[in-house]
C-alpha cells in the first residue's frame, strides 16, 4: 500500500477505535448514573448494583478502557508503519 | 537514547525506588515498634514531619538542574510507569485524600459523583489528548495554542486559563498543607501555611519538573501506603478481611440496616424537630434585625441585674450571664453574619439523612430528579476538567515517546484508581463503627477523639444519649481521624498525616510550576522577549514561582472558607476554556485563529458568568445546576464557539494542517505529510 493510504487507514481506525470507547465511557458514565436507583435493585457481592457501579464498576470499565486504547494504538502504530522507533 | 540504555536506566530506577518503598516501610515499623516502647505521640508526629521533608528535600537537591528541558519537562526521559506514579502524586490533591471520604461519608451515593468525576477524565485525556501532545513535544499547553492557531492572542488566553484553574486549585492545596502542620506539629494555622509552603518550594525551586517528577514518585508511595494502611486494618477488623473494595458490599448492607433503626427512632426524630424549631426561631430573629438585637440585649441585662440583686449572689450564673451578654453581637452587620451561621448549621442538623447507598437524595420527584442532573452534571464537568487542567496535561509530556505517554496514562489511571476505590470503601467502614459504637450511647463515655477532632455535640432534646442528629463532623477531619477512630496505633495517624502533606506538596509543586512557566515561558520567553538565554529564562520562572507561592499562602491564610466547591471550580474553568480547543485542535484541521479565540472566550465567561453569578449574585440557576458544575454551560459554549467562528472565517494555513498530521502520527516527519 501506499504510504498516504496507509496513513489515511491510520487515521480512520484510531478516529473509529476513539468513538468506540468514548460511547463506552459514556454508557459507562451517564447511563449508569442515570438508572442508577432502578440498578440498585440488583445486588453484587453484596453492595446494591447501582452503588457499586459508581464506586468501582465504572472505575474499572475506565482502566480497562485506556488500557486496551494503548494496546490497539501501539499495535496499529506497527502495522501502518508509524510506530516509533 | 538508545533501547538498551533506556532498559538499564529503567532498572536501576525501579531499583531505587524499591529499595525506597522497603526502607520507608522498615521505618514505620521502627516507628511502631518505639511507640509499643513508650515514644510519645507528639514525637512520633514531628518525626514523620520532618522525615518525610527532608526526603523531599533531598531528592529535590540531587535533582537540581540548569538544563532546560529537565527544567520544563524533565528531559523526556520518565518511563511511562514512573510518569504513571508521579502523575497520580501529581492528581491526587488534598482535596482527594482529605477531603473526599469524608464527603461520601456524609453524602453516601451522590458523593460518588467525584469518585467517577476524577477517574473518567482520564479517558478523555487518554484518548483525546496525551499521545497528541507527546507528539507536539513543547514545554507547555499555552505552547500548543500558539502553534497550532498561531498569533499570540490564543496562546494569552490559554495562559489565563492556566494560571487562574491553577491558582484557585493551588491555594487549596496549601490550605490542605496549613491544617495538616497546624494540626500535627502543633503550631497556629498560619503559620503551617507557611511552614508547608517551605516543604513546597524546596522541591520545585531547585530542579523544576525533573525534582518534581522524582520528588511525586516517591510522594505517591507514601500516600498511597498511608491511604490504604487504615481502610486495610479497619477492613480487617471489622469484616476479618483485608481487601476493603471486595468485602464492604456486606458493611454497607448493615449500615443500611442500622440506617433504618436510627432514623425512625424516636428520640432521633426528636432531635431534628427541636433543630427545625431553632432554625425557625433563629430565621426569625434574623428577620426581625436589628430590633431583635436591641430585644436580645435588654433581655440579656434585665437578667444580669436581677441576677446581681439577688441574695445569696450566684456567682456562676451571674459569670455566665456577663459572658453571654459580652459575647452579643455589636453590631447588626455581625449579628446577621452571626446568626446565619447558627442559622445554616441548624438547618443542616434539622434534614434528615439519606441513606448511604440511595442515589439522589430529596422528598420529591422533582428534586430527586434535580439532584440527578447535579450529579451527572458535576462528574461531566470534573471529566471534561481532567482533560483541561494544565498540570496533568504537561506530565505526558515528560514521556519518552507517543507509544510509553498512552501507557503512561493507564499507569496513571491504575494508580489513580487504588485510591479512589477505597476511598467509599473507608467512607462505609467509618460509618459503620459511628453508626454502631456511638449513636446510641450515653453522652459522658464517647471517646477522646471526637473532642480531639472537634467533633460537635449538642445534646439538644437532653435525654444524656447521643442521637445522629445531635453529632456534627467536619468532613474534612475522616480521613485524618480514621486511625483513631478505628481504635489503632498513632504510628498510622502520623503515616496519614504524612500521606495527605505529601498529596498536597506533589500537587502543589506540579501547580505552581504551571503558573511559573506560563508566566516566564508563554508570556515572557514567547511574547516579550525570545532573545532570552537559558539561565535568565530559568531564574525568571525560580522567581515568578516563589512570588506565586507567596500569593497563594496568603491567600490560603485568610481561610476562604468556600474553598472546597472553588476546587470544583477550577475543574469548571479549565474544562471550558481549554479542552474544546485543545481536543479540536487535533481533531479538526479546520479549527482556525478565530474559533480559537472565541471558543476560549465564550467557554471561560459562560463559565464565570454562571459560577460568579449564581454563588455571589443570586443568580436563578439554569435548570437548577449548582455553581460548582458551571462548566456543563461553559464546555459547549466552548465547542461552539471554535466551531462557528471557524466555519465563518477562511481554513488556517496549510502550515497550521501538516502540523495537525505531525501530531496524529507517532512517527511522522513535517516534510512527510500530505496536504
């Protein structure tokens, strides 16, 4: 491929990979927050679910977010030929 | 730098750093040892103190430079995992480890909305911004500004932004400082203010970023040891399990029941009637000023001479009355200021609580519902706020590469992350033992700590039994009082005292850095005079941070006694003046001058519009939105302004585009991209 496409390639999957996980954080975010009294009806390890969510479930969904972020970004970085040296 | 020299230099780092974390717990442990010998406590608080400081001290002298890129951004040479520690130093500020606990201790779910507010930013930040400005590599935000929309209008506003977000924040920090030295060296509140502006300046004074980075990895080792210690010990003798995030679930489950005991007892509901009764007398007497002063006075001296005219002289009661009627109010400007105090903590201990773990607290629909919108607009606005503040964004610039500044913030958020789930975590603990061991019992046998802490007590409706309504606690002294609280060594009191002094100082220094380097960097080095040589540039900012720091003290010194919801505030403010810019600026390539200029405009005055308006103007609020979560109007002001004076101008230059495609590609040189 040539290098402009691959960069154009580049560009458009980290702008779908950013949308992805900004709807993910969103949900994660606002939604949970949201229908946080009808969530607390649920129980999980014993704390009301919707409690839970906000006090560490949401937390996490967050780590694990930008993790996965960095790991597809450096990967990508390879594979159109843009990874640091 | 080559790979294998980046591995050595990372490997002797984490050598460093652990034998680091192996001494300093080897020196708890002496410490715990000598207290079991007989050491007195204050000793052990001074020793803390001055240990700790001096660490700091240190580490701030062997880092000490005169390089400029160690000054500004520590020479890009921070692997991602120790940017990750320092940059979590860096966060957590004295509102986070002071402050936070005891906000969900008393607002139980809807306190919550901090605990995500200060982890989701770094989504955004992760996402949007780190790997981009790496990329950019300058010394600071304001630098990007001026590049990528040119001229020096954009870069100036951005330097407001950034000074006022970090002052605000910054002199918070060092009220934080103020009360943990006062408190536990025993000196005046003043003079902590100053005694921790020292601790301030010995690390950033001397080496800059590069002292500071160091100095905030070692801080964060600290604090977060001291952080989790008491929730760990307290887990542990409550639940017989130490990992608190796992076991609370079941605490809270007995808070909640207990919550219900508590609330429908009698002699509680009784209580807040005969609060509800004092707030309306005292709304009253407000309402009838001055004439009730004059009323309240004549009382106060028809009572005094019949007292003095009485035989056999009672000589208590008369002291007592003197001193009530020499304690009135002077003036009516002083009754009222007075008056509504006792007028807002009557009204305070008059509402019945809410549940720990019920979202949105309110009698009705509607307010539940506005509660809501609070919480939803407040973790936005302290997201959007992450990604703006100056101070977090320049530490991904201190990364080696693009690649290592996206792990970077995952470090950061991991790290980040241990503390903010522990802390609801020793909210409910704490509750529990208050709940449980207090409430309930007999007025003459609390323990010693609540008078320590100054925990009030107002055993209004005189049944010698401590109701919830009767007990009112500062939040801010949970945290510090936990220890105690939980019945265990002071050893761990001084280690807490000793986390919170060191979230306060690494925040502090990154903040006060940022207000220098806008100043001597954007403003003097950029706009005034670019000739500049190194040394002058560097003294410049060593001066403009002490000038700084002196103003933020003196400012922490007076007690602004609104300075938790201006923490808020500061979020607000660098959410809408700088992440739309700064998030477009990347994004969109046909941001140009213009949209810079009056998105940066129109997001700070919406948002000080809003915020100055509503706290000091009784100002209606927009759909019922507190004044700490103004930046919910400000950030899309904000979007909105970049983008229609961008659309209404012509594109930027094709300059200003290859240095948008500079930035999106980790490797990529200027002359490689395409138009």
């Amino acid at each position: 491929m040539p290098k402009t496409r691959l960069l154009q390639t580049y560009w458009r999957k980290t702008l779908r990979i950013t949308a992805v996980l900004v709807a993910v954080w969103f949900v994660a975010t606002f939604v949970v927050v949201y229908y946080a009294a009808d969530l607390n009806r649920f129980s999980f390890l014993g704390f009301p679910l919707g409690f839970f969510m906000a006090a560490q479930g949401s937390l996490l969904i967050y780590v694990a977010l930008v993790w996965f972020y960095a790991r597809y970004m450096n990967r990508l970085d390879k594979e159109c030929g843009v990874a640091e040296e | 730098m080559g790979a294998r020299k980046n591995k050595q230099y990372f490997r002797s780092l984490s050598r460093y750093y652990g034998l680091y974390t192996g001494g300093f717990i080897t020196f708890i442990i002496l410490l715990a040892i000598a207290e079991q010998m007989g050491m007195p406590n204050a000793w052990i608080g001074y020793i803390f103190m001055v240990a700790t400081l001096g660490l700091y001290t240190t580490i701030g002298v062997l880092s000490r430079t005169a390089d400029i890129s160690e000054y500004y951004v520590a020479g890009r040479r921070v692997p991602a995992i120790f940017n990750g520690m320092a940059s979590g130093a860096d966060w957590m500020s004295a509102a986070t480890f002071i402050g936070m606990a005891g906000t969900l201790y008393l607002s139980g779910y809807d306190g919550l909305a901090f605990v995500m507010g200060w982890t989701g930013g770094y989504v955004l930040v992760a996402l949007f911004l780190a790997p981009f400005l790496r990329k950019f590599g300058q010394f600071t935000i304001p630098d990007f500004l001026g590049a990528r929309y040119g001229g020096n209008l954009p870069r100036m506003i951005g330097v407001l932004a950034a000074i006022l977000a970090s002052f605000i924040y910054v002199v918070a920090q060092i009220y934080g400082v103020g009360l943990i030295s006062s408190r536990f060296l025993g000196i005046d509140f003043t003079t902590g203010v100053y005694v921790g502006v020292l601790g301030i300046l010995v690390c950033s004074f001397l080496g800059g970023a590069k002292a500071i980075t160091w100095t905030q990895v070692a801080q964060y080792v600290i604090l977060i040891i001291a952080y989790l210690v008491p929730v760990v010990m307290l887990s542990q003798r409550i639940t017989e399990v130490p990992i608190p995030q796992l076991v609370y679930g079941e605490v809270l489950e007995k808070v909640t029941e207990r919550e219900q005991e508590i609330f429908n007892d009698p002699a509680q509901k009784e209580a807040l009637r005969l609060y509800a009764q004092k707030a309306d007398m005292l709304a009253a007497k407000i309402k009838m000023l001055p004439a009730s002063l004059e009323t309240e006075r004549r009382q106060a001296e028809a009572r005094l001479a019949r007292l003095r005219a009485e035989r056999p002289a009672k000589a208590e009661e008369i002291a007592a009355a003197e001193n009530f009627l020499g304690h009135l109010p002077r003036t009516e400007m002083e009754a009222r200021q007075r008056w509504g105090k006792e007028l807002e903590a009557a009204r305070a201990s008059a509402r019945p609580p809410a549940p720990h773990a019920d979202p949105f607290a309110g009698k009705t629909e509607a307010s539940r519902d506005n509660a809501r919108r609070n919480f939803l607009a407040l973790a936005a606005c302290l997201m959007i706020g992450t990604a703006g503040l100056p101070h977090i964004l320049m530490r991904y610039y201190t990364t080696p590469t693009v690649r290592e500044a996206r792990e970077s913030v995952f470090w950061t958020l991991f790290f980040i992350f241990l503390l903010y789930s522990a802390a609801p975590a020793l909210a409910v603990l704490v509750k529990f033992e208050v709940y449980t061991k207090l409430i309930g019992t007999s007025i003459s046998d609390l323990p010693s700590w609540m008078a320590a802490w100054g925990v009030k007590i107002n055993d209004i409706n005189h049944d010698g039994i401590l109701q919830l309504a009767e007990i009112s606690i500062n939040p801010d002294i949970i945290v510090l009082a936990a220890p105690e609280i939980a019945g265990l060594p002071y050893v761990v009191s001084g280690l807490v005292a000793a986390g919170g002094l060191a979230a306060a100082l690494s925040t502090a220094d990154a903040l006060l850095l940022v207000i220098a380097s806008a100043l001597s960097h954007d403003v003097y080095f950029q706009m005034v005079h670019p000739e500049a040589s190194t040394p002058l540039r560097i003294f410049l900012s060593k001066a403009l941070l002490l000038v700084a720091a002196l103003v933020a003290a003196f400012v922490a010194s007076l007690r602004p006694d609104t300075l938790l919801s201006m923490v808020a505030w500061a979020f607000s403010i660098a959410g809408a003046a700088l992440f739309p810019v700064l998030a477009l600026g990347v994004f969109w390539k046909r941001a140009n001058w213009a949209g810079a200029v009056a998105g940066m405009v129109l997001g700070l005055g919406v948002t000080l519009f809003y915020l100055v308006g509503v706290r000091f103007y009784g100002m209606t609020p927009w759909f019922g939105i507190r004044d700490i979560a103004a930046g919910i109007f400000g950030v899309p002001a904000g979007f909105i302004g970049v983008i229609a004076a961008s659309l209404l101008t012509p594109p930027p230059s094709e300059e200003t585009q290859r240095l948008v495609e500079y930035c999106r590609y980790p490797r990529l040189q200027a002359s490689e991209t395409e138009p």
